[in-house]
C-alpha cells in the first residue's frame, strides 16, 4: 500500500469509529426514548446512517437535554411545532390570558419575537399583571436594549413577587440598573436581596460592582461565599451554573494579585 494511503487510512480509521459510535448511540436513545410518530426517526437513523443520527441530534436529542446551547431556529420550529399549532389553536379558540402566555413563550423560544409580543400584549390586555407575560415582554425589551421599558416592566412584577423566577428577576434587575449606568442602586438592591433572592449570577455581578468601587475585601468575601455555596449544592445546579463559577474564580484570582 503507498504511504499516503497507509497514512489516509489510519488517521481516518479513528473518525469512522467515531461516527459508528454516534450513530449507535443516537438509534439506542430513539430506541428508548422515541414514542409513536418519533419512532419514524429510526427509517431516517437506518437509511440516511450518520447523516441522519446528526439530524436526530440536532432536531430531537437536543431540546430534550435541555442543554444551554443556542439551537438553529429551523430545529426549534420542528421541535414545537405541534405545541405551537396547538398553542395557536388554543390562543384563538379559548383567548384567556393563560393560552396567549403559552403562545408568546413558543413563539419566543423559536425567535419569533413580533408574534411573541403580540401574544403577551393580549394577555396584558386581560390581566395587567399577569407575571408570566410580564416577565416575556421584559425579555423582549432586554433582547432589543430597550433598558428602561425593561426596567418599568420588571419594577411592576418585582412588585408582585421579589423572589420571581427563584431570583432570576430580582438579578436581572440589578443588571439592567448596572446597565443604566446606576451603579451605586445597583449594588443597594443586589446586596439588599442577596440572601433571600440571591442567584449566582447576582452575587458575580454584585463582586465586579464592589470591585469597581474599591471595595476588594468586600468582594472577595462575595465571590468566596458564593463559590462555596454552589459548590456545595446539588450536582445539578452546580453544572449549570459552572461558567459563572469559573468567572467568579478568575476575578478572584485577579483580586488577590491587586
């Protein structure tokens, strides 16, 4: 066998036992896991082999991993699109202010943010304070840097329930003020509600502010204490929040060299 050859064949024999063994594992979860209509995905797995087990992954083994990675938008649409016909037909056939919520949080998972709007100015319409919709229209306005419309919405639903969302309100809050340039109300209300609301996101962000302040023993005790928290808890929880750990960590670091 000529050189280039031997050598093309045994870099290639590596991925090619790769691939078998991703499209092994891929049949085996739809084996498991598949149920009526998504059991057709094995014709596709059979007859299309590793094409079809990264179409399988992408379309069906990802949203169901709920892992925190962005997913192309055509892979979200065939994801929902059963819940979101159903959702549509919910919306206009039943129209209470539940059924629109539901509606504007498909079409917002997808992208779809004029129609997700839409669906939460409809149930805004019927209950002004209806937090789950108002909760929506502050991420609309976060994702187009509309700061204070953000802020306005947020301030009515912390209102309603400080501790929303088990803290994610309350954090993004002191984020949009931190945002606005308010640094000193920031680090008032992230410190005023980071014992009962506190998330792990909150207290990094509370730590860069007391950085930025001069106050580095303050938030060397902020990140130590929230290291050690999550750290502490269930696997679970700490996986999702690794990447603030690791920041958290880093910043650490830096303030013990200043």
């Amino acid at each position: 066998m000529p050189v280039p050859a031997l050598l093309y064949s045994l870099l290639s024999a590596p991925f090619g036992w790769l691939a078998t063994a991703f499209w092994i594992w891929m049949l085996v979860d739809c084996l498991k896991n598949g149920s009526g209509r998504d059991r057709q995905w094995i014709w596709l797995l059979v007859f299309l082999n590793v094409l079809g087990a990264a179409i399988y992954f992408v379309v069906c083994w990802w949203p169901r991993s709920n892992r925190q990675l962005p997913m192309p938008g055509f892979a979200r649409r065939f994801a929902v699109k059963d819940k979101l016909w159903q959702a549509e037909a919910d919306a206009r056939n039943i129209g209470k202010a539940y059924q629109f919520v539901k509606l504007g949080d498909l079409r917002y998972s997808v992208g779809d943010r004029t129609q997700a709007q839409y669906a939460y100015d409809q149930a805004i319409a019927q209950e002004p304070e209806n937090q789950q919709a108002l909760w929506g229209l502050v991420n609309l306005a976060a994702d187009r840097k509309d700061l204070a419309g953000a802020r306005e919405r947020l301030t009515l639903l912390l209102q309603e329930d400080p501790g929303f969302k088990y803290g994610e309100a309350s954090a993004l809050y002191g984020q949009l003020l931190y945002e606005l340039g308010e640094l000193d109300e920031a680090r008032a209300h992230l410190e005023a509600n980071s014992h009962q609301n506190g998330t792990p996101e909150a207290a990094l962000l509370l730590a860069q502010l007391q950085q930025q302040q001069g106050d580095r023993e303050q938030a060397k005790e902020t990140v130590a204490n929230m290291v050690a928290k999550v750290k502490g808890s269930p696997p679970y929880y700490f996986k999702q929040h690794r990447g603030t750990v690791r920041r958290a960590e880093r910043l650490m670091r830096m303030l013990e060299k200043s």
